[in-house]
C-alpha cells in the first residue's frame, strides 16, 4: 500500500515536472518566435528605407559606400542623344560659349524642360572607348554632395561625346579673382573677405566628402581655383573631378600613375615621383587658399624675381604677422579681420609644406574653417560687387 501511494507521488512529482518543463519550452519558443518576427520587420523596413533612397537618387554622403554603377543609368544621370544637346545650346552656337578648358569648349544650354545646363564637349573623346566613357560617366554621377558639381548626363554619339551639368551662374573662381588687368575693376573684386572665407569652406568640404566620404576614396587631382564654381549666390561647388581616378583603400589610398594635373598646383611629391594621394590634394587646395588670400595666379613669371611662383614667394610670409599683410590681396582693401587671416594663412602654410604627411587632412581644414564663416554668418553679404557679375551672363564672364 505504502509503495503504491509512493509510486503515486512520484508519478505526481512526475507530470509536474514534465507540465513546467513543457510550459517553459512553449514560452521560449513563443519568444523565440516573437523575436524572429520583430528582426524580420526590422530588416524589411531597412530594405524599404534603402529601396526608396536610391530611387531617389540619394546622395551618398555619410554612407560611405561606392554603389553598383550600372544602377546609375536609372538613379539619376540621363542619357542625352546628340540632337537633344544641339537644340539646347542653338546649334552649339558661338555666343553659348562660357569657356574653354583642356576638354574642350564648354557651352551654355537650356534643355527641354527648360532646365539650365553647361555641356562640355569632350575635343579628345574619340580615344575613349564608348563603354569605359559610360561606365567613368556613371561612376562619377555617383558622387553627389551639396559641394560637388552635379552630373545631369550624357552623350556618347560614337566619337562625339559631351558631358552635361548643372549650370553655375557665376562661372570659376579664378574669372574673380584675376580682374582683366587695366580693366575697370583691375582692383575692386567683387569677392570680399566673408564670401572668400565661405567659398573656401565650400571647396574644401567638397574635397572632404570626396577623400574622406566615399570609399574608396576619389583623388581629384586636378584642384584649382578654375574647377571651383560660383553659383548665382556666390556658393561653391567643385567641378572637374573627372580626372580624379578611384584610389585603392589597400595601401592608405596610395596610386601611381602618370603626372596629371596644372602648374603650379601639383604637389611636389606628385611632379617627382607621379605617386599620388589624397595629399596630393590637400597640396592644390593650399595653393587655392594662397589665391583667395593675395588675388595672384599660382605661376605668373612675368612677375618680378622670386615672386613668379606663389608658393615659393608667399610661403615664408605666411606665419608673421607684420609680413602676411604684405601679400594680401590689394583688391580687398584692407577690409578684413586680422585674427582670420593669420589663422587661413596658417592652414595655407600646413596644407603646402613639402613633406605629404605633416599636411592635414580636408577634415581638419573643414573644422578649422568652420568657426570663421560661422562669425560672419549673421552679417555675411556676398561680394560687395556682386551685382555686377549676378548680372553679367557667363558668356560674358569667361575668358
Ligand atoms: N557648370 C558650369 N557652369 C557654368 N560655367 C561653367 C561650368 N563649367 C565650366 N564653366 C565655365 O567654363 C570654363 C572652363 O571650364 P573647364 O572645366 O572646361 O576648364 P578649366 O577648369 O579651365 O580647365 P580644366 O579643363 O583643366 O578643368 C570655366 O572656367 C567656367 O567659366
Ligand atoms: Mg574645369
């Protein structure tokens, strides 16, 4: 009898165990289940987020990544038939000319929803071949930031091919600072002190984002005052980086290739060796700020001894006091805060020292540049002669 009630109890014991045992299965399991269905949702709404910013044409600052180019083509960047082109620019007419570059002619055009637009028609574009053309196209369309120049499209028409742009009512940088000499604003810029600082502050987030936002990173190798555009606003944007090639990210973005680039910015490492970095850049965006500061081209050796080559001769004024007021530019009239322009002075004379790696990167350039146009930003003007040029078309304004 007693065994029996013993056997009892412990069949008792038995199925309690069994019951609890059972109940916490079925509770891990729902659990386990509700958090399966809580990591799907999650992962679906990433996958529809993504999905909707690249049917956007989304830009890809801060993402980091270099997407698939042959999605481009319907992302964002347009095909244009070689008519199409014609009709915007009348015919490729010569009063549609705002300038000439080592590419060729650049013109002004209206396209058919009466956007405006600059299109560059590409002299030596016949040595490309028509795939490797569309494939650069595409690829550089990719890169998008408020201070980059936006890539609308293209034309490949068997050797004619043409690259289409937003239009930049105030033309390059340089067409500002070098007035025509004995011209009647030989020395009255329209760019005073403030809008230089933001156009310098403009032009080196451009570089940032290209070094430092995209991987891998895009060495622009041709940075110049020329491939800096003015909107109508006096906004900047960096054009032209085309010749830039996509830097490996093995070896720290380190590429060799064939010397590119224009006199007077190429970095010295880069003119000996062809050796190429990011660095390579934040050389040519000194020699930049050397222009917006003193108002004088990189080489001009019509200029008397030891003063042809702007670095060369602006270099040792740089750290001083007493001797940078020396090279400013006369045209800004002394109108300018002492305190900012030791500190620019400062960051031309990092940005072109010889030695690559004691440059800094765009990064720091950026953030010592913020807190200067911040100041200004309450009663920040554009160019005191802006007018002028906001009036002037762009034919007119190139050279
Ligand atoms: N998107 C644009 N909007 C308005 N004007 C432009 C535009 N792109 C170029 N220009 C004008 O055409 C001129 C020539 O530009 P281009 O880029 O062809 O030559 P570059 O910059 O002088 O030399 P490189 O060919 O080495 O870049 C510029 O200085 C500018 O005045
Ligand atoms: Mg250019």
């Amino acid at each position: 009898m007693e065994a029996e009630d013993e056997y009892r109890r412990k069949a008792r014991v038995a199925l309690v165990v069994i019951v609890v045992l059972a109940s916490l299965a079925v509770a891990s399991l729902l659990v386990a289940f509700s958090y399966y269905c809580y990591i799907r949702n999650k992962v679906a709404k990433h996958l529809n987020n993504n999905k909707s910013n690249n049917n956007n044409g989304a830009d890809l600052e801060g993402k980091g990544g270099f997407p698939n180019p042959k999605t481009a083509a319907t992302d964002g960047v347009q095909v244009f038939t070689f008519k199409q082109l014609h009709s915007a620019t009348g015919g490729f007419s010569k009063s549609n000319v705002v300038g000439k570059g080592g590419f060729g002619l650049v013109y002004r055009g209206v396209l058919h929803n009466g956007r405006k637009v600059a299109i560059k028609f590409m002299d030596q574009a016949g040595k490309q071949g028509e795939e490797e053309f569309e494939m650069e196209v595409e690829l550089l369309s990719r890169l998008r930031s408020p201070y980059l120049l936006s890539l609308l499209g293209y034309c490949s028409d068997n050797s004619r091919k043409l690259l289409v742009y937003e239009f930049m009512a105030n033309g390059g940088l340089q067409e500002h600072l070098y007035p025509v000499s004995g011209g009647p604003n030989a020395l009255s810029t329209n760019l005073d002190w403030e809008t230089r600082l933001r156009i310098a502050l403009e032009a080196a987030k451009g570089l940032e984002y290209l070094h430092e936002q995209v991987s891998p990173p895009v060495i622009h190798r041709d940075f110049k005052s020329s491939n800096i555009l003015l909107d109508k606003t006096f906004h900047a944007k960096v054009s032209d980086f085309g010749l830039a090639k996509l830097g490996s990210d093995k070896a720290g973005g380190y590429v060799s290739t064939r010397v590119l680039g224009t006199q007077g910015y190429v970095a010295p490492e880069y003119a000996l060796t062809g050796h190429l970095t990011t660095k390579s850049d934040v050389y040519s965006y000194g020699v930049v700020l050397l222009e917006l500061l003193t108002g004088r081209v990189p080489v001009d050796m019509k200029r008397p001894p030891g003063e042809g080559v702007l670095v060369s001769w602006a270099l040792p004024h740089l750290t001083d006091r007493e001797q940078v007021v020396q090279i400013m530019d006369p045209a800004l009239e002394g109108q300018y805060s002492m305190k900012e322009v030791i500190q620019v002075a400062a960051i031309a004379a990092m940005c072109v020292q010889p030695e690559a790696d004691y440059r800094p990167l765009m990064a720091d350039v950026v953030q010592s540049l913020v807190p200067l146009v911040k100041i200004h930003r309450s009663t920040s003007k554009v160019g005191r002669c802006s007018s002028l040029h906001a009036t002037k078309s762009p034919a007119q304004n190139s050279g």
